[in-house]
C-alpha cells in the first residue's frame, strides 16, 4: 500500500489510504433534455422522462412508474440541477460521475450540452471523466423494431481520431477530471467492435496526450464477457477492463432463466430476474486483478422502453444492494488506492429503472448503503 504522501501527490484523498476504502463512480445518462434528432425521430420534447412517465404496470406489484422526490422530472440544460445532484452524490461518498460521451464520427455528436455546460462553467465543483458509448443507436434496447437505426456509429480515421481528441482534451486539462495514476481516466463501451480502428486509435490519443503535456491517458475497455474477451482486450494496448456481469446469471442459473423465459412469453410479462440470486452472479474473482474493475447494478427494469419483452430485476432492494456492495469491496480493498475503482450503473437511467437517484418507494436508500461503507474514506 502507498503511503500518504504518494498518494497525496497522486491527488487521491489522504483518507483513502486504507483498506477498503472503495473509489465509487456513478454512469451518468445526459439524455434529460430535449435535442432536435429526438424530436424528429421521437416526438417534440422527447426525453428521457417520457419513457419513464408513460410506463405501466405489467403484472401485480410491479413498481411502475417509477417517480423521482427530491430532484424532480429535471432539465439538464437547468444548472441548480446539475448543482444539486452533485451535492447530493458527494454527500454519500460517490467520487465523481462519468459522463456518457457520444460521438458517432467526423465530429457528429449528440446529448454534449450538459457535460459542455458543466466544463466551461467550472461548476458544479464535482470529479467527472468520460465514456464513448461508440455505438449505433439501433434496435430493441434502444425501444426500437430490430431493424429499425437512428444513427450509426463511424470511425473516420486519423483526422477524425485528432478531432475527436482535440473536442476531450480540454475536459482532460481541466482539474476536476478523474485520474488513474496520474493519468486522465476515459472509457471505451465497445472497444472490440471495431478493434483496429480503437487499438490505433488509443496509440495516437497517447501520443498526443504527451504532446499536450499530459502525462497520458488511462483507458479501460468494458466487457459482458471476460471469459472471452479478457485477451483480446488485453492485446489492444487498454490500461484496464470495467467487467459488466450483466449476463452472468444465465450462465449461473441456466435452467431457472429459461424457466423464467417460458413465463414470460407465455403470459407476456416481463422476464423477470430474482436480484437475490442475481447479485452474487454480477461480481467474479477477475475483479480482484489491479486493472479489472467492477460494474455494480443497483436496479433494473427496462420495459419503460421495450413492454413485456423487457428483462427487470425483482425483489431488488437497498439492503441487497449493500451486499452487492460488500462483494465488491471485497475484491478491490487490496488493490493500490487508485486501483480501488467501482462503478455503479448507473446514477440516472431511469428509463433502465436502473438509478441511484431518490425515488417514491426507497428514498435514499441506495446511496445510504454506499455512504456507509465510504464513511471516514474521504475529505
């Protein structure tokens, strides 16, 4: 373990030099305000909030629609926003937020206005890092026919590489950002689905990370599939994987998942998941390498966007999700400090009825159990 003073130059808080004292960041949806594709390819006003506010109950007991408290149905173009979920992440001890990045090539962006806001306004005062969603938006999971595709997603090359680079690297400089080692922290969705393209890529963002006086980038590449994946994602030159066991549990409890699947189609309803059963499956021993690192889900229910063909937990609660929690403390509280990395998916998608964010039925449950098990880890 370092000690306070490496850890104090490497700009982590001295109070986390400690065992299992976790660095929880938060997946952060900025799909809260309307833009002119939604509108064209949707509805005017399109946002988020209109999946979640026309969801209904499937079956009895279903927790449907699931209803913000104290934030509200918010405007992200709205600053005192912005403001208020900071202050109340940083309350219960989540470090920073990472900001779902969308850009589809040739400099094509879309959903930037908040985190652009956020960066130039230097406020809220709250860590941030990146994550490219690279890929198309298409298909079911996007509430979508599956065949139906809004936009594709397009690597151009070495000019596009260097636009895409030069549109991050002020976020990079700016002090808020979160580190890895010293380095700007910045993740990559689907690396392996246009591997070359990314391996050469991440070469030249290197290099010219040096050139700008940085003292490179951190990139950890996610995965549904470490079993299979882990090499490959190691021969691109990534610094780390973000594993996301989202499919872990068929895999465990193959014969109640397909039992559970002949349910669903026979009584249209949605495929319903026991989180009990589920979270044990959602952490491996792979996370306790140095560069693998954990995705924890609070919640899940997506069938605001998709009906009864949707997958949903059920039963999920506060407290199950503390065990979660535990688990992955578990796995990390051995790791150098920076190391100690967890993300949760996510803070705010709701549509995913997957968020940390206060709601009717839980309150500030999920974020109580995090707060108390990074009590005392930081400033």
């Amino acid at each position: 373990m370092s000690d306070v003073s490496s850890v104090s130059d490497s700009g982590l808080p001295p109070e986390r030099v400690k065992t299992g004292c976790p660095r929880v960041l938060a997946f952060y949806l900025p799909q809260f305000h309307p833009i002119p594709e939604n509108d064209e390819w949707w509805e005017k006003g399109f946002t988020e909030w209109t999946n979640v506010g026309k969801a209904r109950k499937l079956f009895r007991n279903h927790y449907q629609p699931k209803l913000p408290t104290e934030l509200g149905y918010y405007d992200l173009r709205v600053p005192e926003t912005r403001e208020s979920q900071a202050s109340l992440a940083r309350e219960y001890g989540i470090e920073g937020f990472v900001y779902w990045h969308y850009w589809f090539g040739e400099g094509r962006m879309l959903l930037e206005r908040p985190f652009r806001e956020v960066l130039e306004s230097g406020k809220p005062d709250f860590p941030f890092c990146l994550a490219w969603a690279n890929e198309s938006w298409r298909g079911f999971h996007h509430g979508l026919k599956r065949t139906d595709s809004l936009i594709e997603q397009t690597y151009g090359g070495d000019k596009d590489y260097r636009r895409h680079f030069e549109t991050v690297l002020p976020a990079f400089r700016d002090p808020r950002y979160v580190t890895v080692d010293s380095r700007p922290l910045f993740l990559i969705y689907h690396p392996l689905h246009a591997r070359e393209e990314i391996t050469e890529m991440i070469s030249m963002w290197r290099r010219w990370s040096l050139e700008a006086g940085l003292k490179g980038i951190y990139f950890v590449g996610m995965t549904y599939f470490i079993d299979k994946e882990k090499e490959d994602l190691e021969a691109m030159g990534l610094d780390g994987i973000n594993v996301c066991r989202f499919h872990e549990f068929k895999k465990h409890h193959s014969f109640l998942y397909h039992r559970l699947q002949d349910i669903q189609h026979t009584f249209k309803v949605p495929l319903r998941l026991p989180y009990k059963k589920v979270y044990p499956t959602l952490i491996g021993e792979e996370e306790r390498q140095e560069n693998i690192y954990p995705t924890l889900f609070p919640n899940w229910d997506h069938t605001p966007r998709t009906g009864w063909r949707g997958t949903m937990y059920s039963g999920e609660s506060p407290e199950l999700f503390g065990k979660l929690l535990d688990l992955a403390v578990d796995r990390v509280k051995d790791k150098s400090p920076d190391h100690q990395l967890m993300f949760v998916k996510s803070w705010n998608e709701w549509g995913e009825g997957n968020y940390l964010e206060p709601d009717r039925v839980y309150g500030r449950g999920y974020l109580e159990e995090i707060g108390s098990r990074v009590k005392g880890c930081r400033r």
